[in-house]
C-alpha cells in the first residue's frame, strides 16, 4: 500500500509545477469579450493550455477530475466575462 500512496505523492508533486503554471497562463491570457472571433479563441487556448500542462494527470483519479473542473471553471470566467460585456453595451 505504501508504494501507491508514495506514488501518488510524486505524482502530486509533479503536478504542482503544471498547476502553478496553468493559473499564471490563465491569469495573463487577453481577449475581447466582445468580439467572438476572440472569445472562440480564448475558449481553445484554455483546452490546449490544460491539454499541453495537464494531460499527463488524466488518469489520476484526483488530479484527472481536477483538471476537468479546472477547465470548466476558466470557460465558465470567459463566459462571465462575455455576458458582464453585453449587459455593459
């Protein structure tokens, strides 16, 4: 049992770099919420970014989830962002 759970704990570890870096590519991505051309490609480069940082964790039973909730909560900002945009119009 040891070796799964020392398992787990380098697979962790090895995700925090990943993790750290998803949040700062995300802090620092622009894009006009007015424009749907951008918004389209905003959407993409948050599946790729999670895809290129976080697709090694798939099959980790925790970290696989996180990354999904991860991407969904930054397409959920984006799709804050747009609807604060239109109510801003």
């Amino acid at each position: 049992m040891g070796s799964s759970v020392d398992a787990m704990r380098k697979e962790f570890l090895a995700a925090e770099p990943a993790l750290k870096r998803l949040d700062l590519e995300m802090e620092r991505m622009k894009f006009n919420p007015r424009l749907p051309a951008s918004v389209d490609a905003a959407r993409a480069k948050v599946s790729k970014v999670i895809e290129r940082l976080m697709g090694d964790f798939k099959g980790n039973p925790v970290l696989g989830p996180l990354t999904e909730e991860l991407k969904s909560q930054y397409l959920e900002s984006i799709k804050i962002r747009v609807a604060n945009a239109k109510r801003a119009a």
